[in-house]
C-alpha cells in the first residue's frame, strides 16, 4: 500500500510538472518550456521518471528553431535594412538556445535505447553577416540623424552609435561620432545672478549658489556653467533674481522667573500621629525618603536676528529668447542665542536648562554674516525646483 501511494505522489509530481511545460508549448512560449524541462533535467537526467521531460525538450526545441529560421529567412527576403537587428538577434538566440541544450546533452530515451537528437547548424556566418548589416544601418542612420540640429535627432544618433560600438567596437569613426552627438545633443545652461533689492548681495553667496558642481545637478545632457564658455552656444539660461531682503534690527530680551520642586534629601525616620517612631517587626525605625522644596529665580536672556530673503527663479530659452517659467523661492535664517543666570538652587529647574547657565552673550552677526548664512537654505530650495522642473521635459 505503501509503495502505490509513493507511485501515485511521485505520477501527480511528473504531471504537474509536465502540465505547466506543455501549455507553454501550446502558447508558442517555446523558450520558457526549454529553460523549465533543462531545470527539471539538471539532476537524475537519466530517471524513468525524467523521460517525459527529455520528449517535451525535443518538442518545444524543435517548433522553436522552425519559428525562428522561418522569421529570419522571410526577413532576409524583405531586404529591409531595419530588419538587420530582428534577423543578428535571431541567430543569436538560435546559437544561444544550441548552447543551452548542449551543455545538458547526451540525454537518453529510454523506450527507444538511444540517444534523443537534437537538430544542430553553425550559425557563425549568419550572426556576422546580420551584424555587419545592422552596424551599417547603425551608421548610415546615425549620420542622417547627425544632420540635424534637433537635440532629440541627435540623442537617438548617440543611442545607436553607442550601440553600433558595443555591437562592433572601433567601427569606423564611431567614437568620434559619438563624441559629436554627446557634445551637440546636450543643453548647455547659464546660471546667474541678478540683485534688484538694496542690500549688497555678498560675493562668496553670490559664488556658493552658483557653484552647480555642489549640487549633482549635471546629468548625461544638461550640464550648467556658471561661467559662460567661449566656444559654446547656450540654450537656456537660468536667472536667480534677488527681489527683496528684510534683515531685523539686534533684538535682546530678558526675562526672570521662578522655579520650585519638590526634591528628595536623604532619609528620615517615620513617625505616627503621636510624634514616635514607627518601627518594622524586628523592632528598628522604618526610614522613608525625606523630601524638601527648593527654589530658584532666573534671569534669562534671549539674542535674536533673522533675515529673509525673497527671490525668483526664471527660466529662459535662448533660441527663442523667451521667458519659459519663473518659480517664486523664500528663505529665512535666523539668529537665536539664549543664556541664564540664577539665584538659588538650579535643581528646582529642569536639568536640560541647565545648559543655558553655561552660556554667555554673543557679538550680533553683520548683515552680511546673516545673508550668506542664509545661502544653505536657499540652495537646497533651487536644488528642489531644478530637480521637480527640469529645462527640457
């Protein structure tokens, strides 16, 4: 009973196995049922209980090469050039797929007494032959798209000649091509600075929020320069335009107030109503915590400064000298410096204040100070925008 048990699991294992196999078949999905009969062909390949996997392997094999040659040979037929790639990757998934079942070969039939068969050409002068092909199309392509000025011609010429030279390394001029492409299909951005308040606009902000190389911002085409370059043509430019500057005057503040808590002072001996002491059953004063209240008067000050600084961030094409967007962008940095003194016992205060009893007044930073101090907030903010709005979408 035992055994007929094992019997019927191990014939629902196979069938299942096989199931999902033969509706790939069934679906043309000829490949998934090759790379799923090899997995289950990896171990025990020569098994009883493997053979239906080695028929099903010579079945999806073969409908697969048949569908395969049959497309490359009505491809080749249509003499279209931009059939090459179809047809180069054909052949190679041809040879890819002979491979695969090579590495798993010889595999036996059991019923028969021999060897499964499995149908093998070299395919070398046809992955060459549709390489050459298609590196020609790839080129000739490429250079009709190099004639033009249009950014998104010239980016589709980069795509194929960087495919052109993975595909066929050293082709012709093809790395000179694609230097072309790169350095003509990339939007090459001005950014500066314009002050329109009436506050002088340190220069070390004026060079930190333009130094673009801080911010990550260049990707594979656009690239920002904050310094124009002779020996390119920009396309757009970006204006950050200081509108307005509110710097506060020195402000200093004071104040004083009290503090009590109830804090513990060591022990004391317990006593009832009567004033005697309360003793344990040995017969010893039972100690409890002895608790005092304690006070203290603060005197606290408070330094405060802030500026804010509004400005707008314009975007400009240069070809058709437009304006394109202008984003609105606001920061404020603020100046904040508090200490204490006292008189009493600090521990009637929390002890996280007790770090403003340590400090002293501080000189008042210029205005100048305050603005550059601004300059990290502001840059984080143009970095948001550039990031959220990029020139060409």
């Amino acid at each position: 009973m035992k055994n007929i048990t094992l019997l019927i699991l191990s014939f629902l294992t196979v069938a299942c196995g096989t199931g999902s196999i033969e509706k790939n078949i069934s679906n043309g999905n000829f490949d998934s049922a090759i790379s799923k009969s090899i997995s289950k062909l990896s171990t025990n390949k020569d098994a009883k209980s493997k053979q239906e996997y080695v028929y099903l392997l010579q079945d999806a094999y073969a409908k697969a090469n048949k569908r395969d040659l049959t497309l490359s040979k009505r491809l080749a037929k249509e003499a279209n050039a931009v059939n090459f790639e179809k047809v180069y990757n054909l052949y190679l998934g041809l040879q890819a797929r002979q491979d695969k079942i090579n590495r798993i070969l010889p595999l036996k039939l059991l019923k028969e007494g021999k060897n499964a068969t499995f149908a093998t050409d070299d395919y070398s002068d046809e992955i060459i032959s549709s390489k050459n092909g298609l590196s020609g199309y790839l080129y000739a392509n490429s250079m009709k798209l190099l004639e033009s000025n249009n950014k998104v011609d010239l980016r589709l010429a980069y795509d194929d000649l960087k495919y052109l030279d993975q595909l066929n390394p050293n082709y012709l001029d093809v790395r000179k091509k694609i230097d072309e492409a790169q350095f003509r299909g990339t939007d090459f951005v001005h950014v500066y600075t314009k002050n329109e308040t009436n506050m002088v606009i340190p220069i070390r902000l004026q060079e930190d929020l333009l130094n673009f190389s801080t911010y990550g911002l260049n990707d594979k085409w656009t690239l920002y320069h904050n310094n124009k370059q002779n020996n390119i043509t920009y396309d757009f430019g970006l204006l950050v335009n200081f509108r307005q500057i509110n710097i506060s005057a020195d402000q200093s503040k004071e104040k004083e107030f009290v503090k009590e808590k109830l804090i513990k002072d060591g022990t004391k001996t317990l006593l009832n109503d009567n004033g005697n002491a309360v003793k344990d059953s040995l017969g010893n004063p039972i100690q409890v915590d002895n608790f005092k209240t304690v006070r203290v008067n603060i005197y606290e000050f408070r330094q405060f400064k802030s500026v804010q600084i509004t400005a707008k961030i314009d975007y400009i094409d240069y070809n058709s000298k437009q304006l394109i967007e202008t984003f609105p962008i606001a920061s404020e940095y603020i100046f904040e410096n508090i200490y204490a003194t006292f008189n009493g016992d600090k521990k009637a205060c929390e002890t996280d204040y007790y770090t403003f009893f340590d400090k002293r007044a501080v000189s008042f930073p210029s205005s100048e100070q305050m603005i550059f101090d601004s300059g990290e907030d502001l840059k984080a903010k143009l970095k948001s925008i550039i990031t959220q709005n990029r020139f060409r979408k």
